[in-house]
C-alpha cells in the first residue's frame, strides 16, 4: 500500500514547491510550468484511484465475479479489495460530478454569440473575457463611465491578451487535473495567477506604461463586483500582480528556473513509475 501511494504523495508535495518558486519566473514560464504539474499530478492520481476503484468493484458480491472474470480472460489480475476502495469510488464520484459541471459550464459559453466588445447596462464595474464559439469581451457600463480612454484601452488589451493566447485552454486543462486531484489546486492558483500576469505585460507592451497599468488594475479592483472564475482584469491575485508591476519584467532567477524544470522532471519519472507500478500490481495473482 506504501508503494501505491508514495509517488502520489510525493508528486504533490513537489507540486507545491515548484507552485511556490513558480511565482519568480516570468509569467510564459510560470503558466507553463504550472500547467505542466497539473497534468503529471492529475495523471499520477488517476492509476490509483482506478485500481482501488477496480479493486473494490471486484470484491462486490455477485456483481463482482463477474468483472473479475473478465478482467482475468484479459490476463489482468486484481490484489485484494481493501477499505480504502470505497473512499476511491467516493473520490471518483466527485470527480465525475466537477467534471460534469465543468464541461456543462463550458458549453454554456460556446453558444455564447456576442462576438466584438459587448457593453452590459450595469452599474458595477467589471470586464471579462469570454472565449465561446464567437471571442468577446464583456464590459459594464460602469466600468466605462469610471476610467478614462487609456485606462479602457488597457482593461481591453488585457482581456484580448486571454482570447489571443487561448488562455480559456489552460485553465480547462488545469481544471480537469484538479478535478481528478484536489489537492492540487494550489498549482491551477499558480496557474491562473500566472495567465493573469500574462495578460498584464501584453496589456504594458500595447499601452507602453506599467505605472498606468498599475493604476488601472487597481482602480477596477476597488470598484469591482468580478463574476467569479472569469478570466478578467481584476478578477485574481491583484495586490501580488500589482508589487510585480511595480518592478522591471523579469525572466526569472536561474536557480528559480534550474528548481522548477528538475521538480517537473522528477515529477514526470515518478509518474511513469507509477503507472509502471500499477501495471504490474494489476497483474499480481489474484486476492
């Protein structure tokens, strides 16, 4: 059982390291490498859950022999069921259902057909990104009526910065990891903090000032009633984004950069390892 769950255990524990030293590289590097580690710990989680899951199933009267009679014509042999199947169904359960309501939330939008710059009569201040099948930006009344032209320019470089890069992408891909592992979702913050800086230096090389920059995040922040999990100018990790802004772009340290690619690395070999792992508990002699 040690040897079930250490690289698991492991992978995420490194996950949260690299998450941490994450934040010092250059927001290209960052997004990549925090999506990286989304995938390797939602991968490494899913042969474990499936052989608990397996393995519990097989051990269900009546029902069970015959999944393990057919496993077993396949030349696939399952240990002995243990107590913690039933808490892996329970976490496959639960998966399902935030991947079921992810991908619902997500057909929600591509039927969207706004397309352009669609200006909402509301009060409020916000302005977000919305990828669907036509690309548009979504901007309050009240956020027009409190910025000036050049602020406004800024908040819609930003959001175009997401519909440019595709950055609804990444965050689905991290979404499904953290959905298949929970406890990673301290790597999709460092993700989506990651994305948001993204857009605000592509916000400062269309604009040309960061100082504006600045000004301009906080001011919609301050005002702001951002819909929750949009892809928006204030909508994550602002105070943070505003220090960075408050210094020269930078690529990050190389020992930042040397930590982080050898936690990917060691990650990756723990994974393949796992599943090698998985392979040959499957195909132990039977219970």
């Amino acid at each position: 059982m040690i040897q079930l769950f250490a690289p698991l255990v492991i992978v995420v524990a490194l996950g949260t390291l690299v998450a941490f030293v994450n934040r010092g590289l250059s927001p290209h590097h960052s997004a990549r490498v925090a999506l990286l580690v989304l995938v390797l710990g939602g991968v490494t989680t899913v042969p474990v859950i499936g052989h608990l899951v397996i393995s519990f199933v097989v051990g269900i009267p009546e029902v069970g022999p015959i999944v393990h009679n057919a496993l077993h014509s396949g030349g696939v042999h399952l240990a002995k069921p243990n107590w913690l199947g039933p808490v892996a169904l329970v976490a496959f359960a639960y998966a399902v259902f935030l991947l079921a309501r992810l991908f619902l939330s997500r057909r929600k939008l591509r039927v969207w057909k706004g397309g352009g710059v669609v200006v909402a009569p509301d009060a409020d201040m916000y302005a977000f990104a919305l990828p669907g099948s036509q690309q548009g930006v979504v901007v309050s009344q009240g956020l027009i009526n409190s910025l000036t032209q050049d602020e406004l320019a800024i908040v819609l470089a930003h959001e175009h910065a997401h519909l440019e890069n595709r950055h609804d992408r990444w965050i689905l891909v991290g979404q499904i990891c953290a959905a298949v592992n929970p406890l990673m979702r301290h790597s999709l913050a460092s993700l989506r903090f990651a994305l948001e800086r993204w857009a605000d230096e592509d916000a400062v090389q269309k604009c040309g000032s960061r100082q504006l920059v600045r000004e301009t995040i906080v001011k919609v922040a301050l005002g702001s009633q951002q819909p929750k999990h949009a892809l928006g100018v204030a909508s994550f990790g602002v105070v943070e984004r505003v220090r960075v802004l408050g210094s020269p772009e930078r690529s990050g340290s190389r020992v930042n950069l040397m930590f982080s690619a050898c936690g990917v690395m060691l990650m990756a070999v723990l994974c393949a390892f796992q599943w090698h792992h998985i392979a040959m508990a499957i195909a132990a002699v039977c219970g």
